[in-house]
C-alpha cells in the first residue's frame, strides 16, 4: 500500500533496486523472506541495523532539509 502511494520517482527505484531493512525490524526472523515473497522485490538487510538507523538519524539530524526531501506523505 505503501509503494502505491511513493511518488513515481521514488517507487521506480524501488522497483529497480529493492527495499533495505534496517531498525530493529530487520533482526525479525525470515521478515526478508516474508517480505520478498510478498513483494517480488529484493530484499537486503544492512549488515548492522540498529547502528544504520542511527547513523541515518544523526545525518537527518545534521541536515533537517534532508528530511523534507526523503518524507513521502
């Protein structure tokens, strides 16, 4: 549902790239393949995901213009 709302743009790279999981939903068991299944995506989890989630906060935080350019409402 999501996806259908993202603006063309940014649902194209999507498409083309797939989703990265980070956050602590990443550490959910089989969500990657869940999701993968579900999607027809791929599907990538960083190799640290709480510590990217941070890592993207701190640079939002740096740049608060960033957020309103990577906001999808």
């Amino acid at each position: 549902i999501a996806l259908e709302q993202t603006p063309p743009e940014l649902s194209a790279d999507v498409v083309d790239k797939g989703i990265v999981l980070t956050g602590g939903g990443a550490l959910l068991k089989n969500l990657d393949v869940l999701l993968r299944e579900e999607t027809r995506l791929p599907i990538t989890i960083t190799d640290d995901p709480i510590t990217t989630v941070v890592l993207g906060a701190g640079k939002v935080l740096d740049n608060l213009s960033l957020l309103k350019e990577i906001t999808v409402t």
